[in-house]
C-alpha cells in the first residue's frame, strides 16, 4: 500500500520530536527503534566514521535476532570508507538505495552481509552536519520494497536532524574541554563557535525542508508544523546566545558598577509576555554589570521551559546582612534535593530529562560570583518539593552613581 504525503510528515515529526529529546548520544537507539517500527522496516543501523582508520563503524542497531547480529558483525563490522559507494555516501551525501536482487551490485560488501541476515531491499542514508561526514544510516527490509520519493525526502531530512543531534553533543563536549583549557584553548573555542553557527545554518536548511512539505499538505496542518519550526530555532538561538555569554564571562575584565536593580528586571519581564509575573518595585541598587540581565532571563526561561503555560513566576528582593538576596520562585514542579546539590554545575542535570545541557544555570552561577555573591535553589514551600522552586541569589548592595 502506498503511503501519502500526511503519513510521512506525521512520521517525521514523531522521530525528529525523539532526536530533539535524545540527550545523549546512546539514546538515539531509542530513536533507532522507533524508525524500524513506525516506518515499517526489518532492520536499522547506524554506522560512524572513524577518520583515522578511514573506517565506518557499526555503533547501534535495531531488528536482527542474535543470530543474525553476530553474523551481520562477523560479516561487516568494519566497512572499508575508501569503497566508491561508500564514499559516495559518507563524504559526497548521496544516499545509496537498493531494491530488488539486481541492486546488490551498487555495494556488493554490505549487500552480501545483509543477504546472510535475510535483508532483500535497504538504503544507505548520509549523516552530516553542513559539509562535516558523520556516519550513515542503514534501513533494510526483508521484503521487496520501493523507495518512494516522499519517503527518500523524509529519510534525507532524518539524516541531518541525526548530523545536528550528533554535532550538538560533539560540540557540547569539545566547548567543556575548551573551557577547561581555558586562556591557552581560546583560538579552540572560537573555531567551535564558528562550526556551532554554522550548524545554526544548517538547521535553517532543514526547516525550508519541512516548509517544503508542508506546503504539499493542507492548510490546517500549518500552525502544527510551525510550532516544530519555531521550537527548532529557539533550541539553536539558545544553544548559540547561553555559549556567546560564557565567552563574555571568560573574556571581559571584572569591571563592576552600581545597577539599579528594578529597570533590569522590567526590561527582562517585556521579553516573557505571556507568562504571569510579579514583581514589587525595590528602590535597590547593587554591584553588578551589562551582563546582570542574563542571570533573570535564564531563571524566567527556566521557569516557563517546565513549568508550562501555567506557571506563575515571582521575583522580590530582601536586604540582609552579607548584602541583598534577590528571589526568583514559581509555581512548577519543584526540583528535588540531590538535583539541587549539583544544579548550577556545568552541564548539571536541570529538573527532567527533557531539559537542557544545564549552561543556563551554570552562567547563573558564574555571573552571580562574578558579582561577588552566591547562588542556591531550595523549595518554594518548605517541605514540598513538588510545589516549585525558589532560587536566591546573594547581590551586595551599594549606592546609586
């Protein structure tokens, strides 16, 4: 039977939905899984290349029996990338699509280990990130089939959505190692920053793909698919604006002067519309900088990010005696206690398995003792953790200029 536009789309969004979500590389087998069942075949995979042994890799698979694995492995555990097929796929981004028994020849290596595993028709999708070759993905079935060209449409979008889940967490853990280098990593860092906006182009590249479909698709799908848009771009924007406030901090002399606290936190209010907000005029003024407004935007971000639409958030100050403690609580799902301890960690765990990196909170904290105080989240009520969260962060007070 063949499948329409509508079911490509809805399938797309599924798994793109799964690799958006996918924090770790290792859960892309989940991702895996759920391509194999929703799309109806026998067997997937996913090599990556390994540059120097010029090697394409079999990292994670889906569908073979135990059997059949040991035999794919014993078969094709390593695939030579130096192969004219292969290269085709890994470096020049042609997808490689076989059907039928005749196809065997276009790559006779990697059809032959999947014959021993019964598979009849696959494919062979580039993984990339821009022009950077990451690895390929292997779809098989066991028996014949089609590839329709909405289908190898929706399959070479797949393959760049798993390019960016793939580069994200490489440049995730390259920018750790850099900002452990620190002053020594820096020409580093900025060669990643390149690559991270680079990456930001490409996933342009993929919601004009998803503009193209949706375009086949009627005119009720619209606000659905618009939503995917948006909520691509505010991962990249994100992604670039929390890594371009960390090179800010790293970067700029300390020079701090007398802020009044009320106009910063009004003007962070304006960009959070729609969410509910209360906010008590403080007459406050404390030593702090052009970067305080990042501290406000991410703890507002965060509270709206998984507290949903519902989400009440206060912010009020109170003078103490090391200074002034400002207080930014809501009314979301709290956090618990042995996530607090390491919350405001680089890369530290945020409140559910959705969430970020954890970078926002970690620029909270470096801001805060930038400034010369100190960060902490405890539970908006005491003894309830699933009645929101209250961050406090410790400003020291001074005269306005």
């Amino acid at each position: 039977m063949r499948r329409g536009t509508r079911f490509w789309l809805h399938s797309l969004k599924q798994l793109v939905g799964q690799i958006h979500e996918a924090e770790e590389l290792e859960r892309l087998s989940e991702v895996l899984d759920a391509t194999r069942s929703l799309l109806g075949y026998s067997i997937a995979a996913v090599f990556r290349i390994e540059p120097r042994t010029r090697t394409a890799v079999l990292k994670m698979h889906s569908g073979f029996t135990e059997a059949e694995r040991e035999a794919f492995r014993e078969a094709l555990d390593r695939i030579p990338i130096d192969l004219r097929k292969m290269t085709e796929v890994l470096f020049e981004g042609n997808a490689l699509y076989v059907s039928g028994k005749a196809g065997g020849s276009a790559a006779p290596e990697l059809s032959r280990a999947l014959r021993e595993s019964g598979i009849a028709d696959f494919c062979l999708i580039p993984i990339r990130s821009g022009r950077l070759a990451l690895g390929a993905l292997l779809l098989g079935c066991r028996e014949d089939r089609r590839f329709s060209a909405e289908e190898r449409e929706m399959l070479a979008i797949l393959g760049l959505e798993m390019g960016n889940a793939f580069m994200r967490e490489l440049l995730q853990r390259k920018m750790l190692d850099a900002m452990n280098r620190a002053e020594e990593a820096r020409e580093e860092a900025d060669l990643y920053l390149d690559i991270m906006t680079h990456d930001l182009n490409n996933l342009n590249n993929v919601i004009l793909g998803y503009a193209g479909m949706v375009s086949e698709v009627a005119s009720g799908e619209t606000l659905e698919y618009a939503t995917r848009i948006e909520t691509v771009l505010r991962q990249a924007i994100e992604m670039i604006r929390n890594v371009a406030t960390i090179r800010r901090i790293r970067e700029k002399e300390i020079r701090l002067r007398p802020v009044e606290l009320d106009p910063v936190i009004k003007g962070v209010m304006q960009a959070f519309p729609t969410l509910r907000l209360d906010f008590r005029k403080t007459g406050i003024c404390i030593l702090a900088d052009e970067l305080l407004p990042q501290i406000f935007i991410n703890l507002i971000g965060n509270s709206q990010k998984f507290g949903g639409d519902g989400v009440e958030v206060a912010i009020h100050a109170e003078r103490v005696e090391d200074g002034v403690i400002v207080t930014v609580e809501d009314t979301g799902p709290g956090i618990e206690e042995e996530v607090r301890t390491t919350l405001f960690q680089r890369y530290g765990r945020g409140r559910s398995p959705k969430g970020g990196k954890g970078l926002g909170l970690y620029i909270v904290r470096m801001l805060a003792e930038r400034y010369g105080g100190s960060v902490t989240a405890e539970e908006r009520v005491k003894g309830e953790p699933g009645r929101g969260t209250a961050v406090k962060i410790l400003f020291r007070e001074c005269t306005a200029a």
